[in-house]
C-alpha cells in the first residue's frame, strides 16, 4: 500500500524519499512531532495497520496534542497544518485532482491520504529549526550586515532589554503581546547559540540538552523515587541537589550556593533571590515577628546614622531587610516597587496636569498646595477604581 502511494506522490508531486519522508497516522497527526521542511505523508491508522479501507479502524482514543503545540484548538488537525504550513502550500490528495491548498483543508480529508511537499526553509516559520535556519542565513557572507556584526558582547544588552520587556508584559498575563515579547527573547538565545556554533564550541541541541537534563535531574520527586508534597520541599531539595552538583564538580568548598545569582541582575530581585536561596537552605527568621523587629532595629539606626557613608549603609540594611519582608510574605519586591512606581507615575502626571489647569508651576507652589494635588490624584484614582 505504501509503495503504491510513494509510487504516486514521485509522479505527481516530485517525491524523492531518499531526502527524509514523514509518515503520520492521521488520528495521531496533533502528538507528533512535524517537520515542515520534510515531505509528510499523513494516512488513516488503519490504512497504516492493515492495508485496508480506513472504514476498518478502531474506535477513536483520545490522543494529546504535542506539548508546546497544545495551546488553542491543539486538537484541531486543520488548524495544525494551517500553523505549520502556508495557507497557499499545495496540498495533494490521492486520487483526486490537484488544486486543494492547506488552506483549504477540512477534517474529512483526513479520511484518505494526504500528501505535504516540503516547504522552504525560511517558510518554517512555526517549528523549532525555522529561526535557527534563519538565524544561519543572515550571518552567511550574503547575510545582513548588522547580524554579521554581531558578537556575543554586543548582544548584552539587546538579551537584558528583551528580558524586561517580556517583565513588563507578564503584568497582562497571557497575551498575544507576551507571545510577541516571548518571541523576542527567545531570538538571542537563538543568536548566541548561532555564534557558539559558528566558533565550534556549541549549538542549540547542547542549550536543549543541557536545559532538559538540569531540569530532570533537578525534579526526583517527578522523575524519580523522591518525595516533595510542597514548594517549600522542592525548593530545599533544589538547593540540596544543586549542593551535590557543585562537590561533585569540585566546587564543594570555593563555591557558595550563591554565586550563581547574576550581579546584573537589579537589587532588589538579585536581594531576595539571595535570601530565598539561604532561607532554602535552612538560613532563616523562624518567623515574621523577627523580620519586623529587624525593620524597627534598621530604621532606628538609620535614625541615628553619622555622616554619608554611615547612612548608606544603614539604608542598605534597612533595604535589605524589607525585601526579607516581602519574601516571608510572598511578596515579589520587585514586582512590588515597579506597581508603587507606576502608581508615583500616574498620581504625579494628576499633580502636574492639576497644577498647569491652575496656570501654575510645580516649582511655585508651597509644600501645603502640592500636598493637596497628591489628596486629589488619590482621591481621583479611588474613583476611576472602583467606577
């Protein structure tokens, strides 16, 4: 049955399966992995268990959509092509004239063969090596010229803007806008595995390996005998396995369970990323009440600090312990300090449109009249609130 169809596809559609050829059971086209640039030949299961007619299937079990593919309408076999492929990809039917497109494709083409020619690479837009491909093509000698430029140096910064882009848009959830933001990310990993590969040293295969083998390592309560029945059980068995990780590379006694944390990282977050990796390790206020009576301690002697230097350091102290606050309360303090500057942002443009429907400069104004502007943003925006 299958060498008829090959038979078939090499005449009408310039097959040549020496190049790679997929074949996919039709009920189970949405669980498997699809490579647009290979050619795709997708049968009826029972056309694939027994050369007979597809009406010979069994009954229809209940299949899971490929992860990373099992977003909306994972389960839709159309829709499935129609991401994958160009809308005007010809689309060929076994025993049926030419013409059809993806398209055009319905659910009850399903019920006989279908054929997929390749597509281009720079049309694999959807799966995992299109942006590889892509990344490939614009360092080439032919390429673009600022990509060509590029080294693993001058991308820093492009990598810490794109990372707090996609901060600022989690504050959406999940949007079509965080997708975009995500998108963007993910393209300097693609960049700097581009670069590696080029000087020899690795490839986005390594970056996979090496992610998913940490990660499963990482999780024996998932993967393994292990038990963990709460976060907190995880994140101590984390910071254990991470131990193990840094003796058995010989880093046991020069290493702290510390140095992983980036010092680009921005204060507060890099603070509290800290204090959860010491808490995880039993370092730790056994309640609250310490950690505000430490709050209490740090002001009076910010209060009672000499000279510039003597009260950076109490500030930093006092700092610090507040962010020990937020982390005891689960309380991201980053995310906390960006909303309070927000709402500073929003109240201070009030005052300032406030200020100039009077005909008045900020400048020129008293503290008394100022404060009363800031009364009148916060009163403004209780009532947008809860309108």
């Amino acid at each position: 049955m299958l060498d008829a169809l090959l038979a078939e596809a090499r005449l009408r559609w310039g097959l040549d399966p020496a190049g790679g050829l997929a074949v996919v059971a039709a009920e189970r086209l949405v669980a498997v992995p699809v490579e647009p640039t290979l050619p795709l030949l997708i049968l009826p299961a029972a056309r694939l268990r027994t050369g007979g007619p597809a009406s010979d299937a069994a009954p229809t079990e209940e299949v899971l959509p490929l992860p990373g593919r099992h977003g909306p309408r994972g389960t839709d076999r159309v829709v499935l092509l129609q991401r994958l492929y160009p809308s005007d990809h010809a689309a060929g039917r076994f025993g049926r004239p030419d013409g059809t497109t993806v398209g055009e494709l319905t659910d009850s083409d399903f019920g006989g063969a279908i054929y997929l020619g390749p597509v281009a690479p720079v049309q694999d837009a959807a799966s995992p090596w299109g942006m590889p491909w892509i990344s490939n093509r614009l360092r080439a000698p032919d390429g673009c010229p600022w990509d060509r430029e590029q080294t693993h140096a001058t991308l820093r910064n492009h990598l810490l803007e794109e990372a707090y882009e996609v901060y600022d848009a989690l504050e959406g959830g999940a949007t079509p806008e965080l997708a975009g933001e995500l998108g963007d990310l993910l393209l300097q990993i693609v960049l700097h595995a581009q670069l590696a590969a080029e000087e020899g040293v690795f490839d986005l295969t390594d970056v996979w390996q090496a992610l998913a083998t940490k990660i499963v390592r990482r999780h024996p309560h998932v993967f393994g005998e292990a038990e963990a029945r709460t976060a907190s059980d995880v994140n101590r068995q984390w910071e254990t396995i991470k131990q193990g990780e840094r003796a058995a590379a010989g880093e046991g006694a020069t290493k702290s369970a510390l140095d992983g944390i980036s010092r680009s990282l921005p204060a507060l977050a890099a603070s509290q990323e800290m204090q959860e990796r010491a808490a995880n390790l039993g370092y730790d206020w056994p309640s609250i009440d310490g950690v505000l009576d430490k709050v209490h301690e740090e002001v009076v002697e910010l209060v009672e600090a000499e000279g510039h230097d003597h009260r950076a350091e109490e500030l930093g102290d006092l700092l610090f312990v507040l962010v020990n606050v937020g982390r005891k309360t689960g309380i991201e303090v980053e995310a906390a300090l960006r909303s309070a500057n927000d709402k500073f942002r929003r109240r201070f443009r009030h005052v300032e449109q406030a200020a100039a429907a009077q005909g008045t400069a900020l400048r020129d104004m008293t503290f008394e009249q100022l404060d009363a502007l800031w009364d009148a943003a916060k009163a403004h925006e209780r009532r947008e609130t809860t309108a």
